[in-house]
C-alpha cells in the first residue's frame, strides 16, 4: 500500500494543468475542417450575391453583367512559432511608447535570422501592447482610486505607469476620472489641453509622448490606411475589376439610413475569384495579421457583418499575417503582388 503514515497520498503533483497556455488560436487545420460547411455555404453567397432578390446593399440595381476573374495571389505567411518565438521580445513591462533607436536595433537583429521581417515584428508588438491594454482595464479600474491618490501625492502618470504596467494615457484618464472628472469632461480636455491645470497638461503631454496604444492623436496611422486602401482600390482596377470604395458606400448609408452600416474598404461589381475562392469583398488592414486573440476577435466581428451582406471575403494585410489566422469565409491575403511605392514614399 502507497502513501505516507498520515494516510495522505504523497505522490508527486501533476504540473500539466499549471503549463503555459498554447500560443496563439485554435490550429487553422482543424477549424478548417470543423466550418468546412459554413465555408461552402458563405461562398456560394458571395457567388449568387448578384442574383438576390433583392440585391444585397451597395450593389446596384442597374449594373451590367457582371465578369468573371481569377487571379493566383502568392502568400508567405509567418509560422506560428516565429510569431509566438517574437512575441516574447518585442514586449516589456512599462513600455507602452514608440521604441529607442538601441530597442528597434536590438529587436532587428534578433528576427534576422527568422521568418519575420522588423516591420512585421514592431505591428505583432502594437497587436500585442493593445490587447494588454484593453485585457488589464479592469485591473486598472480597480486601482483607480489608489493611482489617484499616488497621484495627488506627487506620483507622475510615468512613474506610476512604470510601476504599476498600465498604458500611460489609460492610466491618466483613470486617475483624472477617480479625482471626479466626468467622461465627457475628459474627452473635451484631452482634445484641448490648454483648458487644463499646468499639472495636467505636463502630465498629459509627457504621457502621450510615451504612449502609442491608447493616445489621442492616430491621425498619421489613419492617413496611412487610407492610403493603403487607395492603393489596392487602384490596382484592383487597374485590372478591369469594377468596384465600390468605402468613401462612397460610407455617404450613401449615411444619407440613406442615417449612418454607416456596412462599408468594407473594396467591394467588388464583378465576380473575382482569388486561389480559386470567391471573394465579395476586401477590406485593407495597414498593419501585421497577428494571431493574438484581441485583434482577431475584432476582426472577426467586423467581417461577420460584411458576410452576412455579401458572402465571403478577404483581408489585405500590409505587413503580411501569421499562418494560423482563421475566420471562416475570409481568404488571408498579404500585399505581396502590390507595388507600394507611393505608400513607402509617404513613411
């Protein structure tokens, strides 16, 4: 009989249960084969979209015959391992703003030798920096009222964000807001900071230096986009492809049913096929496709609408996308085959 003198079984614990979660989403094989169905139903969706009665929104009803294009899209997508194996570098307790000269070096010679370029690694760490952000709000909000009162002490938000790893504009805005700020007065203050004390202003303009997560001026970032997404618009074009661009679905809702409901960034008049899937739609992403659960579930919820609409689509990912990314009735692309030279000209 097993066990000590105490009757207490004294076998050594199993620590399986305490390892580390797998990096990353379910395999992409096996959600593949699970929604193999729903695939084959979202794509005969967006193949039938143009004989719907009524026609799906966006489409008009006047259009000619549609044609028919079958373009091969080569894509080199980054293994899971390298993501997973980059993720541990590019991220550091209290360091939420745009990175030193010696980080960006060291973080470039440590991808050298992997299936991942610098730009892919600097998008994984933004991916990374906002789900960590959105993931600890709740922690932050319970220690509001005790940043506060650091605060009130004398504590600045850098330090305090330092100490405690919260996004340093986040944490501003917790503290302001814990000193009886309303949500609203927050917001009209950070848009204008002149209307602040000396001390908030300093505070505010130190926190956003270091902040690029949660900062309040993304207007270069969206400049960018836009372009991004004028440049797949021209090309798909350039190719005899009709389609409707954002700008314009986006006033027609707006007009029509009072606001934006629908408004992927390409919409294709014509059938387009892409490696042989059909694809209804494109919607551009300016950043690095990474498999962190944050950023897919967003991506997600935003594809499902177009879906629902027109049937399947695809992403056009700038810096390119992991190997395991999945969304069912959405065709992974990467900007490869795409000359960006206006788009770099502008960096």
């Amino acid at each position: 009989m097993s066990g000590s003198r105490n009757g207490k079984n004294t076998r050594p614990r199993d620590h399986r249960s305490d390892s580390k979660k797998r990096y990353g989403g379910p395999k992409r094989e096996g959600q593949e084969a699970k929604f193999a169905v729903t695939i084959k139903s979202m794509e005969s969706k967006a193949e039938h979209r143009f004989s719907m009665s009524p026609r799906p929104m966006a489409i008009p009803a006047d259009l000619d015959e549609p044609q028919t294009f079958h373009l091969e899209w080569a894509v080199t997508p980054v293994p899971l391992k390298t993501e997973e194996k980059v993720a541990g570098w590019v991220v550091k307790r209290g360091e939420y703003g745009w990175l030193t000269d010696e980080r960006v070096d060291e973080i470039s010679k440590r991808v050298k030798d992997e299936a991942m370029t610098l730009d892919q690694a600097l998008s994984l760490r933004s991916a990374l920096l906002q789900q960590k952000t959105v993931y600890s709000h709740h922690k932050l909000k319970r220690q509001a009222k005790a940043l506060a009162q650091k605060y009130r002490n004398g504590s600045s938000v850098i330090e305090l964000s330092k100490e405690h790893d919260f996004s340093p504009m986040n944490l501003f805005r917790a503290v302001l807001e814990a000193n009886g700020w309303s949500k609203n007065q927050i917001k009209e203050r950070l848009r204008n900071p002149s209307s602040m004390k000396e001390r908030e202003q300093r505070e505010f303009e130190a926190a956003e230096a270091v902040d690029r997560v949660a900062s309040v001026d993304q207007s270069e970032t969206q400049q960018k986009a836009d372009l991004f997404e004028d440049i797949l618009a021209d090309w798909f074009e350039a190719q005899g492809i009709r389609l409707r661009r954002q700008p314009e679905m986006v006033k027609e809702q707006s007009e029509a049913l009072g606001r934006p409901v629908r408004t992927p960034d390409l919409l294709f008049l014509d059938h387009v096929y892409i490696n042989g899937h059909p694809v209804a739609w494109i919607d551009a992403k300016h950043f690095y496709g990474a498999d962190v659960e944050f950023q897919r579930k967003k991506m997600k919820k935003q594809m499902n609408r177009y879906i629902e609409e027109w049937g399947a689509g695809a992403i056009m990912f700038r810096h390119g996308f992991c190997e395991n990314l999945f969304m069912p009735g959405v065709q992974m692309l990467d900007s490869g085959p795409i000359d960006l030279a206006r788009l770099n000209s502008d960096a």
